[in-house]
C-alpha cells in the first residue's frame, strides 16, 4: 500500500524536474542566439550632430549649419541630407531648403540667410525620417542712424530696415548719452529714455529723440526691444535702464 502511494509522487517531481530543467535550457539558448545577432548594430537608429555658426544674425547676414550623420560609433556617408526650415511662428511647418550627401566622414555644411527668426533641423529621410534636434537663429533688423540739426541741440533718427511683411511697429529704443568729455571719463553713456517705433512704410520705420547738444558735443547710442510678434530679434535681448559702456570705453 505505501508503494502505490510513493510512485506516483515521484513520477510528479521526476516530470516537473524535467520540465523546469527544459525550460531553463530554452531560455538560455535564445539569450545565447540575440547576442550574437549579425544585425544587432543595424538596429542602432541613425542620428545628427547638428551645430549652427552663429545665432543671431542682421538682416541680410548669412549663418553656417555644420553635422555629421551617424549610426552607433559608425559614421554613415554618401548619404542624402535635407536641411528643412520653419519661420516665426514656427508653427512646425518646415520646408525643404537644400539637400547634400554627406561625405567620407559623414558631415556635412549647409549656409542659410534668414529674413526673420527661424528654426532649422535637418532629415534623413531615406534612412529611417530621422530627424535632429532644431537649431533658431534670430535675425535683427538693419539699422542706421541720421542727425540733423534741431532747434539748440541735434535730432538723432534710428532708421530700421526690416523684411516688408514683418512690421515692428510699437518696439522699444532705448537712447544712452553722455557729452564727449564725461563719456572718456567715466567710460558711459547714461540711459536717458525710450521710444516707440514708428513704421514709415513697409519695411521702413523710424524712432527719433532730440538733445540738447551739438552733434560733435555728445556721444550717443541705443538698444533696440522688438516686439515678440515682429518676428525679429533675440527673444532674450534686454536693455538697460541705468547705463551702457561707452564707444571706446
């Protein structure tokens, strides 16, 4: 009686020995086989180094985009890069601007010459879409300053060259001044106020302050605030409100 009651208990753990013993001889096996897959690199999506020269340009200025193309530690060459662009808003809109192949390094350079702050990334499209990071470059309007005389003093005019879709209408100037002779002496220009612009035309506008010197009396310059519609100008820009370094200073 106790005999037929022990063999099936051991015929019980025998197979659950044997089951657990299979098992574990599965698992290894397919740890084994992924390991030593052929095409475990392949799997490594490409991706960019992605680096602009300079990021805050005057209108009419030209930057340069630099990079390479690469999959793991491999650098992929001979193949086809896009440099796509996306203007202010940047609604995430990008546009194809220029496509090259990368070279035996797997870099390449593109040059762009914005008319307002974009933002640029580049693609691999025929690799996998892949992407880079995006890269904004800020454009500031061009700017040139005209006197003439006013009243006792001088009426200094900053006139803003700006793209004609783009207004900056309402954006700050903030004038500094100092006579000559306490400019070369304190090394400053103090702040003295700020003005509206005011567009002439499109892609014109002008702000204007009067002071009471002659023009071979006082040093004087400005900052300029754009407002964050215009779609021009660093985003982080600010201005004093006490003094700036003089010219030479």
């Amino acid at each position: 009686m106790s005999r037929l009651t022990a063999m099936p208990q051991l015929t019980r753990t025998s197979l659950s020995f044997l089951f657990l013993f299979a098992a574990l001889l599965s698992a290894a096996g397919c740890g084994e086989e992924e390991d030593v897959s052929p095409n475990f690199e392949d799997r490594i999506p490409p991706g960019f180094e992605f680096e602009v020269a300079e990021r805050v340009l005057k209108l009419g200025e030209s930057t340069t985009f630099t990079g390479n193309l690469t999959q793991g530690e491999e650098r992929l060459r001979a193949e086809t890069v896009v440099l796509e662009a996306d203007p202010y808003p940047f609604s995430n809109d990008y546009s194809e601007l220029e496509s090259v192949e990368t070279d035996g390094a797997g870099g390449f350079e593109f040059e762009a010459s914005p008319d307002a702050n974009t933002a640029y990334r580049v693609t691999a499209g025929e690799i996998s879409q892949t992407t880079s990071e995006e890269r904004f470059v800020y454009v500031d309007p061009r700017t040139k300053l005209e006197t003439e005389p006013a009243g006792n003093g001088t009426r200094f005019t900053t006139v803003f060259t700006h793209p004609e879709e783009r207004s900056i209408q309402g954006s700050n100037v903030f004038s500094y001044a100092a006579t000559v002779a306490n400019a070369e002496a304190t090394g400053k220009l103090n702040f003295i106020q700020f003005d509206r612009v005011e567009q002439t035309r499109p892609g014109l506008s002008k702000a204007s302050i009067v002071l009471p010197f002659a023009e071979e009396e006082v040093q004087y310059a400005t900052c300029f605030g754009y407002t964050p519609d215009s779609g021009l100008g660093a985003p982080n820009a600010t201005c004093s409100q006490t003094s700036i370094k003089a010219e030479g200073g």
